[in-house]
C-alpha cells in the first residue's frame, strides 16, 4: 500500500470495467477519480491534478488520443493508455502522443496493480537520483540541472515528460558510454520491462524530436545498433548545408 495516498484518474466508457478498476485501487490505498468519456476526463485532469491518469483509447466526446495530446500541452502527469488486444499501432501511437505506458484489455487485477506502481515510482524524482547526479550537467546546448529536475536546450526550457527526462538524465549520467537497452528499460520502467525495446524506441524518438536540431541525424543521443544508446561526451558539430 502507498505509503503517501496518490491521485489517479481512470478513465473508461465501460462502467462495469471502471467500477472493477476503482475498487481495486481504491483497495490498495490510492484515491480514485472516474470519468466515463474523453471531455470529462479532460476537464477533470486539468480541475483536479491527479498523480497518474488511466485513459481509454476509445471513448465517446473525445478519444483517449485526443485527450492525451490535449493534455500533454499542459502537463506531464503520467499517462497510461489502455488498448485493445492486437492493436500495435494504437500502443505506438499513444506512446508517440506522450502517454508513459499502456495497458491491453483484457487485463488482469495483478498486472493493472503492477503498471500503476511502476509508473507513479518512476515519475517520481528519488532522492537517489539526485544523490547521485551533479547539481548540473552540460552537455552541448543541453543543460540538466537535477536539483531542479530541468531540462534546457540554448537557454530555453524544454517540457519533458517525467519517462523522459529519466532516460535523458540517465544517459547524460554515463555520457560517452553505450547503454545498453535493457538497462535502460530495467532503470526507466523497471526489471519486468527488459526485452520490450518497443516503449524504448518511441520514447527516445519523442526525445531528439524535442532536443535534436535535425531528429534524423542526431549529434546528441546516438543509436548503436543492437545494442543500445549513448550522449555523445562531445556532440558533432552540426554541419549546415
């Protein structure tokens, strides 16, 4: 059980399935919002601020995509999106909008329990994590400052979703070294997520798409084929044409 009770909101058109995920959640200590379509769930994201958002892919008014887009303008609150069995494109597709994590119906009561924990603890800044961080670290135009959990590029801010900012920090903390895939999963998501490089590849594609002057060649986070990433110690200088 939580030791401090979080906020989540779960939203759903299938009142029988909303009814079963609030009382399981509410079972293990956490503080249960429900929305039945995609405007209320909107309007209850921005009212009421919750610590994890569960959001459905198809729902009336407004789709779980839309709503995750929508809200991604104005906060990174961790999203997981709930698909349909057999339905890639829609997991690769919430996770390009900016959702953390998805979950595929049907789904049982331990592996719901087991998403939203892991989730909420790594959106989570850990004391841990700065302890082991310099206060800031500059790489190219790319500041981290870690006390305050922020990102610059060029003296600008630049919103980062908290999975994000976890790979980025991470990286820049063993910049020019090659990460391999599963230690980035195992360290971003956790151990039951090694071997799903899927949710690995679409969040660092987010990631140059924000920090990289040109996504397609990127100088700062750099691919080694088949087996992982790294940040450049010292980024290639940008060629202009």
């Amino acid at each position: 059980m939580p030791l401090k009770k979080s906020m989540v909101l779960t939203a759903d058109d299938d009142p029988h399935l909303l009814r079963l995920v609030m009382r399981n959640l509410e079972f293990e200590g956490y503080e249960v919002l429900t929305a039945s379509d995609g405007k209320q769930a909107l309007e209850l994201i921005e009212a009421r601020e919750p610590d994890l958002v569960l959001l459905d892919v198809m729902m009336p008014k407004m789709d779980g995509f839309t709503v995750c887009q929508r809200v991604r303008e104005f906060s990174s609150v961790p999203i997981i999106m709930v698909t349909a069995r057999g339905q890639e494109q829609d997991r690769v597709r919430g996770l390009d909008l900016g959702a953390d994590d998805y979950l595929t119906k049907p789904f049982g009561v331990d592996e719901l329990l087991a998403r939203v924990r892991a989730v909420l603890r790594r959106s989570r800044f850990t004391a841990s994590d700065q302890a082991s961080a310099s206060p800031t670290l500059t790489i190219g135009e790319i500041t981290i400052d870690y006390a305050q959990h922020l990102v610059t590029m060029g003296g600008q801010e630049v919103e980062l979703t908290p999975t994000e900012y976890r790979i980025l920090a991470y990286l820049a903390q063993n910049a020019g070294r090659v990460v391999t895939q599963d230690l980035l999963l195992e360290h971003v998501w956790g151990a039951e997520y090694v071997g799903e490089s899927h949710i690995l590849q679409v969040n660092v594609n987010r990631l140059r798409h924000k920090l990289e002057p040109d996504p397609v060649h990127p100088r700062y986070i750099l691919t080694k084929v088949g087996i992982g990433y790294l940040i450049a110690a010292q980024p290639a200088v940008q060629v202009i044409q």
